[in-house]
C-alpha cells in the first residue's frame, strides 16, 4: 500500500470513528438521552481523535461543524432570536466594523469566494445587540455581579471569519462566535485560514484556547536554532515560517507535561476570569 492509499485509509477511518461518535442513539430500550457521563465520554474521544488524527474534513466536510459545535456546547440555535438582533440594522459601532471588514483576511481568496462581506457585518452587528439585550436583562433583574459586557473590538472581524467559513449557515456561525467569545477568550488571530490553521483551531477548540500561548512558545522553539543564530531576532520573529499544525501541538501537548500544576492552573483560568 502506499503513503497516499495510507493516508487515505487513515482519513477514512477517522470519519468513521468521528461519525460513530456524533451518531450514537438513544439509550438502549429507552427514550432517555445520553447521560452527561456518556457525552463527556464521547467529546474525550473526540478529542483524541482530533489529537491524533485530526478531523478529516476532505472526507466528510460536515464533520468539522458539527465538531465545533459540540466543543463549543452550541447546542441551541434560534432564528428568531438572529432575525430580531438582524433587524435592529447598524449598532453604534458600525463605522468601526466596516472598517474592519472589507479587509478581513483579504489576501484569501477562498474565503472571500465563501464569505461575503455583508454576511461578516451582519454577524458582527447582531452579535453587539446581542449583548445590548443581555446587559439591559441582567440590569432589570439586578443580577449581581452583573455578568460580563460585550461590545465589538478590532479584531472580532478575524476571530468571526473562521466560523463563517466553516459553518453550514451564517445563523450556525453566529452562535458559535457568540459562545466562542463569551464563553472563551478571543486569542488567537491568523492572516488566512489554509487547513493548517483550521487544524490548530480544531486543537483550541477541543482542549482550550489557553493553550494558544504554549503554541506561541512551540512555534518559537521550532525556530530556536534560527533565532539563537541570527544577530537580529526580532526581524526573524516579524515574519514566522508557514504554520505547520502537527509539531506546534505536538510540541504544546509536551509541555503541558512539564508545567508545574499551580502554574497550569493558571494559564487555563487566565482567558476568562477577572482578577
């Protein structure tokens, strides 16, 4: 057999096992969902399929947003609730988001084929009334503390693209930029969105966007002999080489081992939690 038959075979069989996954029924002899054991179980296995195998998005190109969705927790999708954020029209930002969009990942073609300009304005807008709503909610109930307040900062407009350009729908990729966003820290942004950097996605999503700064510290050491070499480092680090997905996890998997627990603990609660 050879490398490419391999290869082949590989992808297969890792859609087969994503799909087993996604796929299984109901508990045996009863209408009863799948217990929260069962699904933390079954996002386990989808995450080592993605650590080892990666998603194999050629061979079954659903299997990268239903994915997503289970990682983020999506499990909700209402329309109504899109279309009346939609209908509000501009928020208070729409300057600064316009601004922002027309250039978003401009250089790529195919995402420029798939996402429109006005499908990314669109989301971004609503994802502003979106959290107009949640803040004037948690203010009439007086919750306290209140929760966190959202507004539209540059560079949303690149964190948004990757899930217009993978979801189904422009109302799945707004709340999965929702959750993302609310619910993890918008860290990591890249200039295009080749397969690479959707496999490195594939890795925050399924363990943790605070892992974004170990792959920062990976693609720095494949670069150590060049940097240690170079009288100007800084230069080099302007431009880093093509991301390659595999080592820099294979890399930050590494050295998740050989942080010390305390210091850990810290890097997965630095995204979200105020001090």
């Amino acid at each position: 057999m050879s490398l490419t038959e391999q290869t082949a075979e590989d992808a297969q069989r890792a859609a087969r096992t994503i799909n087993r996954i996604l796929n299984q029924p109901k508990l045996a002899g009863s209408a009863q969902q799948r217990t929260d054991k069962q699904i933390e179980e079954g996002i386990k296995k989808l995450r080592r399929v993605i650590l080892v195998e990666g998603i194999p998005h050629s061979v079954d190109p659903t299997l990268r947003p239903r994915v997503w969705k289970i990682l983020l927790g999506v499990n909700n999708i209402s329309a109504d609730k899109y279309l009346r954020y939609v209908r509000r029209g501009p928020c208070e930002f729409k300057e600064k988001i316009r601004n922002d969009t027309f250039r978003t990942l401009a250089t790529d073609r195919g995402f420029k084929e798939r996402v429109r300009e006005d499908m990314l304005v669109r989301l971004l807008d609503a994802f502003v009334w979106r959290n107009h709503e949640r803040q004037e909610r948690a203010e009439a109930q007086r919750i306290h503390p209140p929760p966190l307040t959202f507004t539209y900062v540059q560079g949303m407009n690149v964190l948004a693209a990757p899930f217009l350009y993978t979801m189904p729908s422009e109302l799945d990729a707004f709340f999965c930029f929702a959750r993302f966003i609310e619910h993890s820290c918008p860290l990591y942004v890249q200039q295009t969105l080749e397969d690479q950097v959707l496999q490195l996605w594939d890795f925050l999503l399924a363990f943790g966007v605070h892992l974004n700064v170990l792959c920062v510290i990976a693609q720095l050491l494949l670069i150590r002999d060049e940097l240690m070499a170079t009288p100007r480092p800084m230069k080099l680090l302007r431009t880093l080489p093509p991301l390659e997905a595999q080592p820099v996890i294979g890399i930050a998997v590494t050295l998740v081992r050989d942080i010390p627990a305390d210091l850990y603990d810290e890097l997965v609660r630095h995204p979200f939690e105020v001090r």
